[in-house]
C-alpha cells in the first residue's frame, strides 16, 4: 500500500480537555507517524476557509464559532494508506455512532465537539496540509 500524508486536527475540545496526548497515543501505537505538528488558534477567516466546502450546511455558522473557540493542534500524519486508515481510526462523524476504540468513541463529546478532524481524501490531504504547513516544516523519519 502506498505511504500517504494526511491532515489531523486535534479540535479545541481535545485541547480544552487536555486530551492532546492521549489522542496522538492512539495514533502512534496504530503506526501513524507525526511529521509536522503545530499549536494554533484559527482566525475566523482560517476557519470559514478551511471548511468553505460545508459553508451551505446548516451547523456552518457553529461549526466555525467551535473550530475558534480555543487552540488546536494541527498535524501532518504519514503511513500506509494513511487518508483512508486515519479516517478508520477516527471513527464515524457522531461520536455515538462511532465503533468501539475508535478516537470519536472515546474522546468525542458531541457529532459538533467530535475531538478530531481527517482528509478524506488524498486530494483533499494535500490542500489541507498546504493549507497549514510548508515544505521545511514536514519532516519525514
Ligand atoms: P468529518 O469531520 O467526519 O469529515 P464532516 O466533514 O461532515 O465530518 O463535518 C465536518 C465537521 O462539522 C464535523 O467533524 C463536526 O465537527 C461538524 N459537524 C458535522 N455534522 C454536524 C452536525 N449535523 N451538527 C453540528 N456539527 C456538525
Ligand atoms: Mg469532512
């Protein structure tokens, strides 16, 4: 299977909740690799552009005012097959939904405040990590 790159955001729930660790231990025990790695806070306008494609939805307005409410960590994750096998990790959008051991079951407290974002597709792995890292900011193993 091909080594592929994918975008991870620990959402400002995981961080508000001290749960940063915690998640990337999952991650790291299931072999994803933490290439790139950073703490930010999202402008309003970072947020309303990183999730323009749901801007028609109806939880758009929310969704922005939660992705600003506190720091996030957003980080580069590389392994076999890694879009798909991060969003497999992740568990399903609704945490009540989400299958046993997956992060959202765990740690998710609402299908809003769900701990984690992940690419959901290669294309979209590459536009969101040029969305938030340079090339000299990804350092592979
Ligand atoms: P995913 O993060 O699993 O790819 P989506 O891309 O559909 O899910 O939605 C992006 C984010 O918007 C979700 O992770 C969640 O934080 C929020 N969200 C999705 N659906 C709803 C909803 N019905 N009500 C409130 N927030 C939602
Ligand atoms: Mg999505």
């Amino acid at each position: 299977m091909p080594i592929e790159r994918t975008l991870s955001i620990l959402k400002p729930d995981a961080t508000a909740r001290n749960l940063t660790g915690k998640i990337n231990a999952v991650l790291e025990e299931k072999g994803l690799r933490i290439v790139a790695q950073k703490r930010l806070r999202l402008s309003r306008r970072q947020a309303e552009a990183f999730y323009a494609v749901h801007r028609e939805r109806s939880f758009f307005g929310e969704l922005v005012e939660y992705m600003v409410s506190g720091p996030v960590v957003v980080q580069v994750l590389e392994g076999e097959n890694a879009v798909a096998y991060h969003r497999d990790i992740m568990g399903a959008t609704n945490p009540a939904n989400a299958a046993p051991g997956t992060i959202r079951k765990l740690f998710g407290e609402s299908i809003e405040r769900n701990a984690v974002h992940g690419s959901d597709s290669p294309e979209n792995a590459e536009k969101e990590i040029r969305f938030f890292f340079s090339d000299i900011e990804i350092v592979a193993a």
